[in-house]
C-alpha cells in the first residue's frame, strides 16, 4: 500500500493516534517499521481485550511490518496501574515466568510468528546496577507521575500509592527504547506510558515512537474492563464450547459493542439480536479454533438451548461431592460460579428461581429456600443459556 491507503487501512478502529502525521512519515520510510506491544504476564491468560492490540498489530504485520512482542517479567513483577484504584498483588520472576508459559503459543494464535520478534524486558532490567536505576529515575518528576489520573484518584480518596508501581511507566517507557519501537500500541489506558516512552527516545537521541491507542473492550458483565481478576473475559485458550457460551450469555448491548471491537464489523442490518449474538460467537471460536469446531458448537448450542432437548446435549458436568439436601438459592449460585465462572449474589440467584427460569429434570424450582437432592445424570437448568449435568 502507498502510505495513504497504508494510513487509512490501520487507524480503523484506533481510539487516538499521537500523530497521524507522524504515522504517514513513517510509513513513507519505505523499511518495516518496529511496532511495539508489551503484555504482562501477571495471569496465566491471553484473553479477547488483550486481542484486539494483537488484532492490529497483525494488520501492522500483513503491511510488512516487524512485530516486537514484548514479554514483562520484570514488569509483570509490578503490574501495571493503569485504570487501578488500588496496588496489585506483587509476583515472583518465578511466578510471572510460570504464566508466561505459553503467552507465545497464544499470541501466535493472531501474530504472524515469522514477522514476530519476542523478548523479555528482563534481559535489559537484570543487567541494571542500582546506579543505573537512580540515573533512569532521574529522568522524570515526581510532579509528572502525579499528574496520571488514577494515581490523582487514589490521592484524593486517601488510597496508598506504592513507590515500585511508580516505577511501571518509567520501565515501559525504557522497553521502547531498548527495542528502538517506531511505534508503540495499547489500550487507551497506556496513553501516559507510552509518552514516557516518547521523551525517553528523545532524550537518547532516537525516533520517537507514535503512540497507537485501541478501545479497551468491556468484560461480560458489561461495565468493567475484561480482566482475569474480575472474572468477565473469555480466554483465547478456552474451550470453544466455554467461550461460544460465554459470549452468548453477554447482553444485547454489549454484542453491538463487540462485533466493531472483535470483528471489525456491525452486525448485519435488521437481524434478530439472537441470529447476530449466535454469529458473533461462532465467529471467535472460529478464529482460536476452528471452522468445524465452530459449527459444531452453534449446532450443540441449538440443540442444548434453542431445540431445549437437554436430555441428549452434551452438557457441562457439576460434581455433586455429596446426595445431602441443598438449599436451591445456594445450590444456583454454585453451579453458575463452578460450571461456568460466573457470579450471581444469592439474591440474584432468588429471582431466576422466583421468575421460573431454574428446572431441575424438566421441573421448575419455585421455592428459593426450598431443599432438594442431586442425583446423578440429573439436568440443571438455570436460564435460557446455562444448563449442566449432575454427575
């Protein structure tokens, strides 16, 4: 591509570009440019918001351009605090090592590997005498750390605020000097570490970097950012019949917001909102899985749900450790939280059992404090998406 239509084809679906013209000037070079990512492995997870920097880093790929994918175990010790309102858990190299297990295999899930170079921020960290950490240190103010919204928001609630998690942007910031990054890309929440970045290679008399940001996409529960530690995403290494039932279970509202973010589309005009959720979720399993794994799956899902013939589905099974009386409330809470990571308060659990949405054999539970005994081979049914088998 001429570097108009080049410019064009990326910033779709891009939150801000710092700046567009600098990306033109870029592109014009007429070499692969260095386009940075750096992931965290503070879980052991790649879920679909980390996908969709992923997605355009491989769009950056497919025009020619080198990948830098850049694993944080030293970083991944911090955690970013981004969009944190409170200090992360600190991990041990040993721990963050164990996660990023098989962050590659993942990633390669989208990336292009012979377009992907992958490394550390470690191997430039664990080289660095404390000198060198005070002279790097030095570089920025205490008054420009402050200035970072979620550091403000904490300040002003009376919430602490660790001296190593100030250390985050100023180690992203080094990364992209280390990797010589002629662009940087991540969530609208990376803005000011990617600046970081930015005066560092001015300041060492490179290139700066474009700041690339992306939308940060919603995790199921449709308010908060998709994250591990809330519980609401939909891992790329799942399985499909999980993650197909996952996506199905997001609200109306949500799928419309999904099908730009994951897809690059609308939903086609004038479907039912069920057709276009169904297709949505047949379109991810397709993509970290496979074309027959995906129809299948919708075909599974049909008849689980749609044809309700439960009896033959092939359903997630619940381990009843013990044929003792359960209180139904309890009971529902339970299996949604087991089968399929989902939290329901009990109160929430009350009204699908009051509303008449929860069976159990083809027969509806009314009583919320009501008892009942599990059997095995037993069909729950909890709503119109969730089912499982007692076993």
């Amino acid at each position: 591509m001429q570097p108009d239509e080049a410019l064009a084809f990326l910033k779709q679906g891009a939150a801000q570009i710092i700046s567009e013209i600098e990306l033109r000037e870029k592109l014009a070079l007429g070499r692969p440019l260095r386009v940075k990512l750096g992931v965290d492995p503070t879980t052991s997870d790649i879920h679909l918001g980390h996908s969709i920097v992923l997605r355009k880093l491989r769009q950056f790929q497919d025009l020619g351009h080198q990948a830098i994918l850049i694993i944080g175990d030293f970083t991944g010790m911090i955690g970013d605090p981004s969009g944190r309102s409170a200090t992360r858990p600190q991990l041990t190299h040993k721990e963050v090592m164990a996660n990023a297990a098989t962050y590659r295999e993942q990633a390669f899930k989208i990336l292009n590997p012979a377009r992907t170079e992958t490394v550390c921020n470690g191997d430039w960290f664990r080289g660095m005498s404390f000198e060198d950490v005070i002279r790097l240190n030095g570089r920025v103010t205490l008054q420009q750390m402050l200035q970072r919204e979620d550091f403000r928001a904490r300040i002003d609630n009376q919430q602490a605020i660790r001296a190593h998690e100030i250390q985050y942007p100023i180690m992203q910031g080094w990364d992209s000097v280390m990797v010589k990054a002629d662009v940087e890309l991540g969530g609208t929440d990376q803005l000011f570490n990617i600046l970081i970045g930015r005066d560092f290679q001015k300041e060492e008399g490179l290139p700066q970097q474009v700041v690339f940001l992306l939308p940060i996409l919603e995790g199921l529960d449709g308010s908060k950012k998709m994250s591990k530690s809330l519980g609401n995403l939909v891992a790329i290494n799942e399985s499909a019949a999980d993650m197909f039932g996952k996506l199905m279970s997001v609200s109306d509202e949500l799928m419309a917001r999904y099908y730009p973010l994951l897809l690059g589309r609308l939903p086609a005009a004038g479907a039912h909102p069920l057709d276009a959720k169904k297709q949505l979720a047949r379109e991810i399993v397709q993509t970290y899985h496979s074309a027959a794994l995906a129809q299948k799956t919708l075909d599974e899902w049909n008849t689980r749900f749609s044809k309700r013939d439960l009896e033959h589905a092939n359903l997630p099974l619940f381990s009843a450790t013990t044929l003792e009386k359960l209180e139904a409330v309890t009971l529902v809470s339970n299996v949604y939280r087991q089968a399929f990571n989902l939290q329901k308060s009990r109160s929430e659990a009350s009204r699908l059992i009051k509303q008449g949405s929860v069976e159990l054999d083809g027969v509806k539970l009314r009583d919320p404090r009501g008892t009942i005994r599990l059997e095995p081979g037993q069909v729950l049914r909890l709503d119109k998406k969730h089912a499982v088998r007692i076993g």
